[in-house]
C-alpha cells in the first residue's frame, strides 16, 4: 500500500480514513513469533494547513511466542500507534529516514513493518512474572518441580573449576 504524499501536501487530495490487512508472512519478524493472522492497519492522513501531512497509523496482530524464560507456547495480542509529521523535505533528500518513492510515495507497507520491528521487545516472556526453567531438572519452575536449588558461592563454584 502506498500513500501520494506529494499530493496531499499540494492539496490535491482530501483527507483520508483507511483500513487494510497487511499479509507478513513471507517477511522474518523474530524467530521465536509466528503471526497468527495477517496484520490490521488503520491510518488516516491529513493536511494540517502548515506545510505539512499529520500521519497516525494503528498497527493490531496477533502472534503466537515462545517464553525466552521457560520455553512455553503462548499467544498475545500486540497494538502500536505511531503518528509522523511529513514535509516535502522527507521525501527529497538523497537517503530518506522512511520508504518513500523518489516520486513522494510513502510505503505503508514497509514502515508497519519496520514499525513492529522496531515495537517488539528483544526478548518475548510469557509474563513479567515468569520464573523459567529450574537449573538442575530442566522443568518449568511454575509447575513445580521438587528440586533444591543447590547454591554455591562464586568462589567455591570458581575453585571447583580450577581443581
């Protein structure tokens, strides 16, 4: 999908109110998330009188992880809302910031995914509170495992090493 922004900020277009469903398959987000449907994106694009084109655009997926933590499958729902300010400027220059066309045509399609790429964190956990994998069985801790943590201090775990 792309947006002529060349023609909105010669006034040449009204403003517009859209949805689609972008369709990311094909295209690598992380390799521990599957999107479980295609991506819903909503934008509206407007002139604002000063030169320049408000753009708000509302990214929704779902996708289905794997807990960094404790290696668990999980579903979540996940929503960006980023707004830009765009001026004839963004689109001229020899390396524009966003994917825009050398003839002033915005890729919507590449910023939503640059946008997700951007949104998402580094590492995917199942829950803020999730305590991951004990040390000595391998199991879930939340599911309870029955092992003692065997803990040793830096040194008596560093001179083990040596000897």
């Amino acid at each position: 999908m792309q947006l002529d922004i060349k023609r909105y900020l010669n006034r040449q277009e009204q403003d517009l109110h859209s949805e689609y469903r972008l369709d990311l398959s094909g295209r690598g987000l992380l390799p521990e998330l599957t999107l479980a449907e295609p991506v819903q994106v909503a934008y509206s694009c407007r002139y604002n009188g000063a030169g320049a084109v408000e753009l708000s655009l509302e990214i929704a997926f779902k996708a289905k992880a794997q807990c960094a933590r404790c290696l668990a499958e999980f579903e979540r729902s996940w929503r960006f809302t980023p707004a830009y300010t765009l001026r004839e400027k963004d689109y001229e220059c020899a390396e524009p910031e966003l994917p825009f066309t050398p003839d002033g045509r915005l890729d919507l399609d590449e910023l939503c995914y640059a946008e997700i790429l951007l949104g998402l964190p580094s590492v995917i956990v199942c829950s803020p509170s999730c305590k991951g994998l004990c040390p000595v069985c391998g199991k879930p801790r939340a599911l309870g495992c029955g092992c003692e943590e065997k803990a040793e201090g830096n040194v008596q775990a560093f001179s083990r090493l040596l000897s």
